[in-house]
C-alpha cells in the first residue's frame, strides 16, 4: 500500500498483550472509485421505467442504489485492508475481528478499527519430572477371572427350596406404613430384587435373608438422611415383607456351548481362552497409553503458562457449563484455563515440529473406535460423513503424535504391577515403610 504508515496502524494495548489494535485509514478516492464501479455493475442489469434494460443513466441508478453500493465497498475494503495487514504482520487470529467504523460517507476517507485477539508467542516448556508407565502382564489368573464376570454376566436363576441368602433372587410383596398409615407408593407386588446388590434399603435387605418361600415378616426401616424423596429422608417406617419366590444363581458351564455362544465358531474352550487374553493384553496396553498420556499433559499444563486468549477461555468455559458431566461449577474455571493452556501448548508443538495426521492415521483411528459396534462399516460411513468428526479424529492423531514427541524428551520410569492393579480392581502391595 503507498504511504502504508500513513494509512494503517498497528498497536497492541498494555492491559491486553495479545489483542491487535488495527486501525485504518481509507482514502475518499478509493472509497468512491469501489462505489462507482458497483454501480455500473448495477446498472448493467437494472431496470426502470421508460429505459431499456441498463440504459438507465448512473444518477438513476445512485439514486436508487448509491446506499447498497457504499456499504458494499465499506465491506469489501475492511476485509481486503484487514486480511492484508494479517498477512504483512504474520498475526495468527483466534477468531474474527470486531470492527468498529468511526467515520466513512461519499466524499470523506473510510475510517475504521479492526480489533482482534492472535495466540500468543511463546517456547513449549518440556516437562522436567519423570514419568511413569505402568505395565502388566496378563496371567491365566486374569482370564479366570473375565471369564467368570462373563459367566456371571449370563447367569440364570433356579427356584431353591431353601432360605435366602446374598446372591439370591427374591420375588416378594411389601407394604410399607408409617406412623400406622399406608406410605404413598409403599405397596409393590412381585417385586425382584437380587440380595447383596443394594437395591432396597438396607434393613429390607437384611430383613429378607434367611426367609423362605410363602414366609411373611415386618421390619423397621430408618430412611437415610440424604434419601432422595426428601418427605422420607431421616423417618422411621415399618415394612411388611412377604416371600413369593427364592432362586439361586447359576452360571453356565465353561464349555463348547458357552464358547459358541460368546461367538467361537467350534466352540473351543483353549480358543475362548486365547482370545480372552489377547483382549486383556489389548486393554492393558491401551489403559497404560492412557495413563502415560494423562500424566504427561499434567504436567505440560503445570510446566506452562502462555498468556490465554480470553475469547478461547469463554468458549471453553461455554461448553463446560453445557457438559453435564463437568462436574463441580466452582471448578470450571480452573477446568477451562488448563484446557486452553494444554490446547494451545499441543498446538504450538504442532506448529513449530511441523507434525501432521496422514489419511491413513486418521482412517485408523477411526477404525479403531468402530470395533465397539455391530456394524463397524456402517460407523465409519458415518463417521466420515460429518467433517467436524473428521477434525476431531485428525486431533486426537496429532495429540497422540504431540505425546509421543514430548515422550522423547522426558525421563520414563518403567513399573510392573499387577493387571488387576492396573485396572484399579486392586491396590498397589504395601511396602514395610508404610
């Protein structure tokens, strides 16, 4: 641009280091040089009475369109001058410039200030403390263990002509009266419940182990006081139990049958085994990825403070308080800081190491969250169909390739625990220090 100072400048207030001040100065020459050629184009498709199509002199045509065409140019100049001074100054926008305009008519010089927020400039800090990573190794204790939950997860119940005990199922009538009054909603008929797995009050529980079939008893039931229908909460009531039915579990039996029924086409048992343990080795694997990767961003979040663009906090913050599961909204905040920080450490890292997600990374990260489903095909069609799901999958490659680059540079302390340990199904052995 000629005498570019003279009609641009760029400025960066001291209360708010990462905002961009451009203000700019169009002369009246440009502005109405930009109206005049829209308003030819205008006339060359304008009608008005009495002339034929873009015959209209140009004084008809200003007249009825004058007003369109200087917004028009007021537009076109603030993105062309705005987009030049992004490109000449290298500025990296968070988001769109807010503009304000302080002069502009036919005759005068266009002047307008474009203020618009860019990420902030700063050295990724690579963390300096040590990670730890987590391994196991699956033993055939492991799969005895999964294959029991799978049993326990298709278990069967026998009537048992005897009385209940945990793990049992019971069909039972009960009343409920308070004070001597029927309780709103205090009858049920035919009610299940499994024993043990606390889904009735307590002393219900209790009072129901050791009956048996066509046995009738009372209890007395304290309502805790946190109980949620808050009329109930802290009283006392008594309950009428009634015993319809006593069943006890059973499981299936670890064979050829249970085998073709979880999907082993010959239904052989050392082949179930087999494929049990290849998936606990899987998840453990993935679970020990997780774990690594949670405490390196931990501490990048703790190793860095970038100056945070407050357009990228209220955004943040925004989405929180819509996610239900955010969790405590004293929080959020904190919550929202840190996510912005790691967003904008990670992308820095991208940047300068130049990293990118091939089409075949992100084709398999796809692939990777479709084998959950049925129809893995039909999910990745899907999945592929919406291009916000397609970044969201070029960002978690990236993220991974970001972890794995900071892994490089960081000490990591090698730990076997147990599978169970790492799973959190048991907790670490004491040492004689503790």
């Amino acid at each position: 641009m000629k005498n570019k100072d003279q009609f641009m400048q760029i400025s960066t207030p001291e209360a708010a280091p990462l905002e961009r001040h451009i203000h700019v100065t169009i002369p009246a020459s440009e502005v109405e040089s930009g109206v005049t050629q829209r308003l030819r184009n205008k006339a060359r498709s304008a009608r008005f009475p009495g002339f034929r199509p873009g015959k209209a002199p140009l004084a008809i045509v200003e007249r009825h369109y004058g007003s369109d065409a200087l917004m028009e140019t007021f537009d076109q100049l603030i993105n062309e001058h705005y987009a030049q001074a992004v490109r000449e100054q290298s500025l990296r926008p968070v988001g769109r410039p807010d503009v304000q305009v302080e002069k502009g008519g036919r005759g005068e010089d266009f002047v307008f200030t474009a203020v618009v927020e860019v990420y902030p400039e700063f050295e990724p800090q690579v963390p300096e403390a040590a990670v730890i990573r987590k391994t196991a190794e699956v033993s055939e204790a492991d799969v005895d263990a999964t294959i029991d939950i799978m049993r326990q997860q298709r278990r069967v119940y026998v009537k048992a002509e005897r009385a209940a005990q945990n793990e049992d199922r019971v069909t039972v009538d009960f009343q409920g009266l308070m004070d001597g009054e029927p309780m709103p909603g205090g009858d049920v008929v035919d009610y299940q419940v499994v024993l043990g797995g606390g889904r009735l009050l307590p002393d219900i529980e209790q009072g129901l182990v050791g009956m048996s079939d066509g046995e009738e008893k009372s209890v007395s039931v304290q309502f805790p006081e946190d109980y949620h229908v808050a009329e109930l909460a802290g009283k006392n009531a008594e309950f009428h139990l009634q015993v319809k039915e006593v069943a006890a579990p059973q499981l299936p039996e670890l064979d050829a049958e249970f085998a073709l029924a979880l999907g082993i086409e010959d239904g052989d048992v050392a082949a179930l085994r087999q494929e049990v343990k290849e998936n606990l080795e899987r998840e453990a694997q993935r679970l020990s990825h997780a774990q690594v990767k949670a405490q390196i961003l931990d501490l990048v979040a703790d190793s860095n403070q970038p100056d945070l663009p407050k357009q990228m906090l209220a955004q943040e913050l925004e989405q929180l308080k819509k996610d239900p599961n955010a969790g405590n909204h004293n929080d959020l905040d904190s919550i929202a800081r840190r996510r912005v920080v790691l967003g904008l450490v990670l992308s820095e890292i991208v940047r300068r190491e130049k990293l990118q997600a091939s089409s075949g990374e992100v084709t398999q990260v796809i692939r990777d969250m479709a084998e959950q489903y049925e129809d893995p095909d039909q999910f990745v069609a899907w999945y592929r169909s919406k291009p916000e799901q397609l970044e969201q999958a070029e960002a978690m490659v990236l993220e991974d390739k970001v972890v794995a680059w900071l892994l490089e540079r960081v000490k990591v302390t090698e730990e076997p625990v147990s599978f169970n340990q790492l799973i959190g199904r048991a907790p670490a052995p004491q040492t004689l220090s503790e």
